[in-house]
C-alpha cells in the first residue's frame, strides 16, 4: 500500500476547506492544524485532528505539505519556512505583501524545486468549471487571440464585518482595494498564459468603508496590459453593493463570458470569425471527472486545488499555478496601488521570472501595512485620501468596547 500524503494546516479557518477536501481523496490524510487562536481549534479536538498554537514547533513534525492559510497579507513568511523545512507549500491568497517579499519568495521556490519540493498558489477561481472550460476553449484556439477581458470581484462584506474582522487592526481593515486582485485576474492568467507587462490604478476613494471600519477605498480599479498588447480592466475588490464573479474574454475569433448576477455558472460563447456567421451557444459545464468535488468549497474549485497539486508533486513537476504565476497575479495589485497614489500613471509590472529584474526589488518594503511604517520612508496610508480617521463608535458598534 502506498504511503499517504500527510497534510499540515496553518489557519483554522479557510484552512479547514482543505481539510474536507482531504477527505475525499483516497491517499490523503491531515497530519495536524495549527493556529494561534486557540478557539478556532476546539472543535478539531472533537475529530482527534492534532492541533498546535506554536508553528515553529509544528513546522518541525514530519508532514509533506504545508497549507498556508493564515491572514491574507501575511502568507510569504510561513511558506519560506515551509519550504526550508522541506515541505511542499500550498498557499492562499494573495501571494506576497511587498514586492522584496515576493522576490525572496521565488528565490526560496527555485531552491526548493533543485530538491523536488515545489510551491503551488492556492486560487482557487482558477479551479471555477466555467473558468476551466473557457481555458479549454481559448487554448483549442476557438475564439482566436485574447485582445480585451474585464473581470471583477464585487463582494459586499459590510453586513457580515463583524464575522471577518476582530479587531480594527485585522488586515481586511487596513488593505487597499487593489490589493486583492487575484480572484478576479488569476482566471485570465491560467485561460491564456499570457502575464501582465503594465498597470494602470484608480481607486474610488474611501466614503463607505469608513462606515464599518474600513481604512481602504471603497473601489479598486485596475488597466492592465498584457504581454500581446491586450488589454484587462479588473476591479479587485469593492463594498457593492451587489455581488458579482464575472469574467469576459473577447478574443479575435469571438467571445465569451459567465452569467454576471444570477445563475454565475452559466458560460456564454460567442463564435464569429472576421466576415463569418455567428454561432451562440449557453450552457452550463461540469467538472466531468470526481462529481464529489461539488461536495466541497467555491463551487468545488477547492478539490481541484489540491488534487492538482498532489498529482504535481507525484510526477515532481511545477503544479498548474506556480511562483511565477502567483507573482503575475498578485504584483498588479500592489503597483496598481503605486499607480493610483502617483495620479494612475502607467507603471510595469516586473517578471520575477528573471534574477536580474528581481534584483531591483529586493529591498522594495514598500507597504500599507501600519506595522511596515519604520521598514522604509513614504509609507503609502491604505486609502488615497490618507490616514483615514474612523470613529469610536464604528468601532464599538463592530466590536464592543475597544
């Protein structure tokens, strides 16, 4: 019997849609979690799943890979101790904070893959059946060469704020509207692999967010170039005020896109040569192999994360969405920012696929973290407008007594 592949949870709360997904596949088992809020991991006790508050402790048992899925902002961290460790890592989103950290990152990667231990970014809209079928369509060459897309992540969370923050300091409070920008770029990363080359960044400055906390801007707003001169208009994130995943691809051979507002899973397809016949077509695709993934999280995009990946590490390949490609999703975000606080020029968006570009960065601490405010001078404030001043009462109403 072959042995099984032991993983180890770091964040015990969208951690743990890993550790369902790891049931389902046969030769999978959770080694243990770790998280340093002891009461995320009570009910873990119940299911005998070893649990841990130390993860420097923890990052020393023998387990084959390490899930990274602490805050959004603080993954680069733990996925280099991960990898040192000589574990295979899979983190969450968003890949990096600053770009100094997204190029130890690559560095880090490419010494652990001279040992076979490979890094995978864990985006999990990539994985959405709608999203593979329009990579399965574009890459069959159906609708010709990717000249305009716009993707969003419009995701009204003020009602629930209570439920994802528990401080005013929780990242989600602080982060700019840029910054989490691969829920709706990733997607066309992986359908065309073609990689970003510029960006230019607009926020709508912060009016709501204020209201429940928020020291961002209330909308993100990217134009990207792409390597073939197409062009993306992507808006990361926003406060709504009505939800929308959507995607559209218009390529020179037609078009397509998902439904924006109900019944998302629908694809729409649009074939149309120059001078030709149009041919429409609506439906809705499956994931044809492992029906059971629907049983777990965004759609059952999460199954495929991981069982990518383990099938990677088992042929001791780079998986799907590798370092490279986490930097091409995660780096318009971040200048995107640098655009929007120097009037939205246009500025590049750096290929850390090459040391001597890499090199330039290396010392680039450049970051709204309110922790990073003594790394380097001209610390960018989260919102264009400045240190957002929020008042007691918001936070009190949010939090109780502060």
């Amino acid at each position: 019997m072959a042995k099984k592949i032991k993983i180890g949870i770091f964040g015990a709360r969208r951690g743990l849609s890993y550790k369902n997904v790891a049931s389902l596949i046969p030769d999978v088992e959770v080694f243990g979690v770790c998280d340093y809020n002891q009461e995320r991991l009570k009910n873990l006790k119940e299911e005998k799943i070893p649990t841990f508050t130390d993860f420097d402790k923890f990052i020393e048992y023998d387990f084959d890979i390490l899930v990274v899925a602490n805050y959004c902002t603080e993954h680069v961290p733990y996925a280099i101790k991960g990898l040192k460790s000589g574990k295979h890592v899979l983190s969450e989103v968003i890949a990096c904070k600053t770009l100094s950290e997204g190029v130890n990152l690559c560095r880090e990667v490419e010494k652990a893959e001279k040992n076979n231990i490979f890094y995978m970014f864990g985006e999990n809209c990539c994985y959405l059946s709608y999203i593979l079928e329009m990579e399965k369509i574009y890459k069959s060459g159906k609708i010709g060469e990717l000249r305009y897309g716009e993707g969003e992540y419009i995701h009204d969370c003020s009602q629930i704020w209570h439920l994802l923050t528990n401080s005013p300091e929780h990242w989600r409070n602080w982060l700019p509207s840029t910054y989490y920008v691969t829920h709706s770029l990733g997607p066309f990363i992986t359908i065309t692999d073609l990689r970003p080359v510029s960006v230019s960044g607009f926020v709508v400055p912060n009016l709501l967010s204020r209201e429940f906390g928020r020291k961002g801007d209330d909308w993100g707003i990217l134009i990207i170039k792409m390597e073939n001169d197409a062009i993306l208009r992507i808006i990361p994130w926003s406060v709504g005020p009505h939800d929308s995943l959507w995607y559209r691809i218009y390529g020179t051979e037609g078009m397509m896109e998902n439904n924006r507002w109900e019944n998302t899973d629908i694809l729409n397809v649009h074939f149309q040569k120059l001078f030709g016949k149009a041919k429409l077509k609506s439906y809705k695709p499956e994931y044809k192999k492992f029906k059971i993934a629907k049983k777990t999280g965004h759609g059952g995009a999460d199954f495929f994360i991981l069982y990518d990946f383990i099938k990677s590490i088992k042929k001791k390949e780079r998986p799907k969405i590798d370092v490279y490609k986490a930097m091409d999703m995660t780096l318009p975000g971040i200048i995107g920012y640098k655009s929007a606080v120097s009037n939205s020029i246009q500025m590049e968006v750096p290929d850390f696929r090459k040391e001597e570009i890499r090199k330039k960065y290396e010392n680039d601490n450049w970051s709204p973290d309110p922790k990073d405010r003594n790394l380097q001078k001209n610390q960018p404030f989260p919102s264009i407008l400045g240190d957002i001043e929020i008042k007691k009462e918001v936070y009190e109403k949010i939090y109780g007594k502060i």
